[in-house]
C-alpha cells in the first residue's frame, strides 16, 4: 500500500478515529518508548519538578512559561 492510499484511506475516516489515529501515531513517535532509559528519567522528573510547582501555587507569564517548558523537556 503507498503512503497516498493510505492518506486517502485516513482522510474518509471519521474525525474521532482521525483523532485517535494521529495520538497513535504521535505516542509512537515522541512517546516515552522513543526515549532510552536516562531521557525518561529525566523528563519524568522534569514533571513531577512542573507539577509540584503547580501544587504549590506558582504563576508564570506566557513567556516564562515557554522557558520553564524548555526546561522541562530538555530543549
């Protein structure tokens, strides 16, 4: 099958399965499986750090946010 039968094959799909196709596709891709062991360690660590500062009732403007979320995924 080409990659344009099945472009044509997704496109008829209704748009939930559309959805749940590109989140399968996506977790494949860039989901904690794609990483080796140190990178999930550290990107998990990276949201429990993003979580507890949630807890505690932190406030960022957009741009800090953008920076704290480089930060988080190591970018």
């Amino acid at each position: 099958m080409s990659i344009q039968q099945i472009e044509r094959a997704i496109e008829q799909l209704p748009a939930a399965e559309r959805n749940a196709l590109e989140s399968r596709l996506l977790t494949r891709r860039y989901g904690l499986s794609a990483l080796n062991e140190k990178e999930q360690a550290e990107l998990l660590a990276s949201l429990d750090e993003a979580e507890r500062e949630i807890d505690e009732g932190r406030s960022y403007t957009p741009d800090q946010v953008r920076q704290r979320l480089r930060g988080w995924f190591g970018k």
